[in-house]
C-alpha cells in the first residue's frame, strides 16, 4: 500500500485519510524548495520523473526505483526499503549525473542536485506538466 500511495502523492493526487502531517519528520528535516529556487531545466528534469512514475511508463536507468538508504542522514530516519530513487536527467553529463528525486512511502519527496550532499523537500503539486 505504501508504495501506491507514494506513486499516487507524486502524482499530486491527494490520499483520502493520508495527510502530509502524516509525512515523517525530523529536526533534520531538508528544508522545503519551490520551483521558484530551481533553474528550469530542473523543474523540468522533475516533472517529467514525477510524470513518468505517475504513469507507469519505464524509467530509463535500472537503478531508478531502486532503494535509498540514507546512508548520509540527510533525511528523516526510516526502515530500509522506505524510500525509492530516481534519476533526474543532467543536462551534459555522459552518465546519470548528480540529479536525484528520492520519495518516501507516505508520498514525501526530496529532491537533490549534488549527488546526496544535500536535499530540499518539494511538493509534487508544483512539478505538474
């Protein structure tokens, strides 16, 4: 259920019963960014992962979907498993880059430009194509 209601709350469809009070804190929490502190390409790289997800549609690196275990910190602390990755295209890089959506089983979503040095919180909603 939780991976479902993760899908459905990157699509920005609001959860009857699920809250976002509901979302995992911490007072390490990342702070949350807008679309307003990214460069277009990023909101542009984003939306297009939350659209794919959303969707169903095949992600084009194995590894999205994968795992993220935290192993920084950076996030709120969960079992192993809570939390999924994505890759969020580069522009310029020959690999996957450093671009990263990564979103928790309550639909929580974070999104990271360098690799996992850091994180910002963002909300779905605002990533709509």
């Amino acid at each position: 259920m939780g991976a479902v209601v993760a899908l459905l709350a990157a699509a920005g469809i609001v959860v009857p019963g699920l809250s976002e009070d509901e979302a995992p804190s911490s007072s390490q929490a990342p702070q949350t960014t807008t679309t307003a502190g990214l460069e277009q390409a990023e909101v542009d790289g984003i939306s297009e992962v939350l659209a794919a997800i959303a969707s169903g549609e095949p992600l084009p690196y194995s590894e999205d979907g994968q795992t993220f275990q935290n192993r920084e910190g950076l996030l709120p602390s969960q079992p192993i498993g809570y939390y999924r990755e994505y890759t969020v295209e580069t522009p310029g890089s020959p690999d996957r880059g450093a671009r990263r959506l990564v979103i928790g089983e309550a639909g929580e979503t974070y999104y990271t430009a360098d690799h996992y040095s850091s994180f910002s919180r963002i909300d779905p909603r605002d990533f709509v194509l």
